[in-house]
C-alpha cells in the first residue's frame, strides 16, 4: 500500500509536530485542479479538496491525545469545518430546490442519519455500547457528510463532460490522507 504525502504527515503529527504541519500544508496546497478553471462552480468545486485537508491538519493536533473524547472532538472538528461546504455547494443548485432554507434541510438529513447511524452502532442498545461507540458514530456522521459533498459535486458537475470528474475524485480522495 502507498502512504500519499498527507498520511505521512498525519502519521508523524505526535512526533514531529512542527514538520508534520508544514509537510501537511504542503500536501493541502498542492490539491490543485488540473488546468485553471473559469466556471464559478469548477472553481469551488476544485478548491474542496483542499478545504477537507485543511479541516483535517486542523484537527490532527487534537487526534494526538488519543483519549476517546480527543478522537471525538478531532472528528466533530473536521465534520463542522466541511459542513458549511455543503451550503456554499447548495448555492449553485437552483432556488428553492432544498426547501425554503437548504442549511435546514441539510441539517436535517445529517440528524436523520446520524439518529439512524448512532442506532445501528449501538446493537446491544442505546447507550450500552460502551465508548467505542461514540467514535464509531462520530465517523459515520463525518463519513456521511463527506458523502454529501461527493453527491452534491457529482450532481452538479458529474455529467459534465468538460469537467475532470475522474481527477476530482482522486483529489477529493486524497484530500484525507487516502491512497
């Protein structure tokens, strides 16, 4: 398996922290598009790849207590540093097309599956899980919120045959310390 330059750079965040931000907000910088964009949408769109690496250098330093609330709060971090992203990607879609308020309805579908997600983690009853179950739920809802971002992008510019979709996937991907 290949580590890219950003799961290097997380992964010696505890050591060498200094080095590792620096090395991380290089690996951020340099999730570019392939070639300069002119459509407003393209260009927002490109700049969420490194939107999402930067919401998780930002929480790397929280990650290293690795204390179940630390990886907690290190996961909540990134999820409410993309999730306005959904909102902004909410802008280009036409009016009224998310309800009078789609800040609302994206909220709402987020609460909807994190309720769902947090049952599901939870099989030998809620609250009786134990710790783990909060990362696990934690994850799940950042996950999701990821996934939104992935749909919304892929509604707005997927069938577009002049954008890089393929490219952008790999970014979006990688943005995360992915391979």
């Amino acid at each position: 398996m290949r580590l890219s330059l950003l799961a290097l750079a997380l992964a010696c965040a505890v050591t060498e922290p200094a080095r590792a931000q620096a090395a991380t907000s290089s690996a951020c910088n340099a999730l570019a598009a392939p070639a300069p964009q002119t459509d407003s949408i393209a260009r927002f769109i490109w700049s969420l790849p490194r939107a999402r690496c930067l919401a998780y250098l930002h929480a790397a330093p929280r990650d290293t207590e690795r204390t179940t609330q630390g990886m907690v709060e290190a996961i909540d971090q990134v999820t409410n540093e993309i999730r306005p992203l959904l909102d902004s990607l909410a802008r280009f879609y036409p009016a009224g097309q998310f309800g009078a308020n789609a800040h609302v309805f994206i909220d709402s579908v987020i609460r909807f599956d994190g309720r769902w997600l947090d049952l599901v983690n939870q099989p030998g009853g809620v609250g009786l899980s134990g710790t783990m179950s909060r990362i696990a739920l934690a994850l799940a809802v950042r996950e999701r919120v990821e996934g939104l971002i992935e749909e919304m992008v892929a509604g707005l510019e997927g069938s577009d045959g002049d954008f890089a979709w393929d490219a952008w996937r790999r970014a979006w991907h990688r943005s995360w310390g992915g391979t």
